[in-house]
C-alpha cells in the first residue's frame, strides 16, 4: 500500500525471521479499496558481518480521478499519465559487537526521498527483541528526523516499532506484521476547502499492519501470500486528522 513521504519500512528483521535466512526479496502489489489506487511495493534485505541493509521502492499508479486532475502532476509526472510517482527508502543498521552483551542495539541511518522532490535523512538506535523461536519479533527504533528541503520539525524526533509475528492462531502461514511510525511534522491543513490552510498540526501518524497467508504452500508455491494492510494515519499524506483506508494485496518473495 501507499507509504509516502515519512513512512518508516517494514522491518529488515521482519523479513528475514519470514524466511530463516539472511537475505530475501519480495515483491508486493496492493489496491486501495476505498480510494481505487493501485502500488507496487519491491523490498529487498540483506545482511552481513557489519549489521544489515533494508531497502524498498514504492510505484503508485493513479486513478482516473488523478488522470483528470493535479495529483500526478504535484508527483512530477504528466496529468494523463498512469503512474503517479514514486517513493524510496533504504536503511541501514550497523552493528559491530554482535557478541557483547549490547547485541540487540544498532547504530541506525536511513535516507528516504521521491519524485515529489522530498528528503530526509535520519540517524539513531535500533533495538530487535525477539521470543525464544523468533516467530515473533518486535523492533524499536528512535531517530533525529531531517527534512533536507525544510530543515528539522519543531520537534525533530521519529519513533518507528516494528511487529513480525509468525503462524498466529496457531495457524501455519498466517503472518501478522506492520509498523508504527510518530514523528514530528510541522504541515498546515485546509480543511474547509477554501484553499487557506487554516489548521496548523505539529505530530504526524502512520502505522500499517498487514496481514499475510501462505497460501502457495498449500499447491507447493511457497512463494506466494494473499491478504493485506489497512493504513491508520494522523495528519499524513495531505490528510488532515484521522484517517483509515484499507487495502487487498499479493506478496511473492524471491
């Protein structure tokens, strides 16, 4: 589903416990359905005796209400055209003293950008808990959030928690996964439609979770999952308050 600008990645450590491995790339393609829109999400992990990077490209496809109006043109595409921009993120997390007792803490870096012109860049700590199986796995990362076009935020902090949990209910391949991200975002809203921004919002929300079945393994295609996302934001994306916006999708991991 749409990630956006400020969207903090599903966790490199999500992917790989979903795989036993340490290294997996999958691709995903979503629909919204209230709003018609369609993503392609391509991710990719990787890990190395240094920490591990995680990276992912979002391609939204407009609809035909975006064809006709000035969406895709604010994304730096024609307003007939099909596609409706791009965004990207990759990260980083070092760790060099994977045998001392501070295993679980890593040094985080991570720069995210788009068509649309966005950039950020940010830097802090990641923290990975896992249980005894690491079927379930949960991460926390604290970072101070950069703005390349605009400077830091009045308060220029960004929260990510990261959640894998793996053959819940205790049913094999159901996955529930997602994340939270909160972070200071100065933005101005109109919300009465008069073109006059005339709310002003200083937190911005975004969390995603997802739900997946392994329904592949089920005809000896492991790789490929049906389910879906619903994205719950606050003050994100153009949108003003509360907003929840649902979605369908197939994931095929390479």
């Amino acid at each position: 589903m749409k990630k956006f600008l400020f969207f903090a990645a599903a966790s490199f450590a999500a992917l790989a416990v979903n795989v036993n491995a340490s290294a997996q790339t999958n691709l995903q393609m979503f629909y919204d359905l209230g709003r018609g829109y369609a993503t392609t999400t391509f991710e990719g992990f990787y890990a190395d005796n240094w920490g591990d990077t995680f990276f992912f490209i979002d391609h939204y496809y407009a609809n035909s209400a975006d064809r006709a109006g000035t969406s895709a043109a604010a994304a730096g595409v024609p307003a007939s055209s099909a596609f409706n921009g791009s965004y990207f993120e990759i990260e980083r997390n070092l760790n060099f003293w994977k045998d001392s007792n501070l295993a679980d803490l890593s040094l985080h870096v991570e720069y995210d950008g788009a068509t649309w012109g966005a950039g950020v860049a940010c830097v802090g700590v990641n923290y990975f808990m896992h249980s005894d199986d690491f079927k379930n796995i949960y991460n926390v990362a604290v970072m101070y959030d950069y703005h390349i076009a605009r400077g830091s935020a009045s308060v220029p902090v960004k929260f990510t928690g990261v959640w894998g949990m793996q053959d819940i209910f205790g049913i094999e391949g159901l996955r529930f996964s997602g994340f939270i991200d909160i972070w200071g975002n100065d933005c101005s809203f109109d919300t009465d439609g008069d073109f006059i921004n005339d709310k002003d919002t200083k937190l911005s929300i975004l969390s995603e979770p997802q739900i997946w079945y392994n329904v592949g393994h089920l005809f000896g295609v492991d790789n490929l999952h049906v389910g879906g996302e619903v994205e719950l934001s606050l003050n994100f994306a153009g949108m003003v308050g509360f907003n929840v916006l649902p979605c369908i999708g197939t994931k095929w991991i390479f």
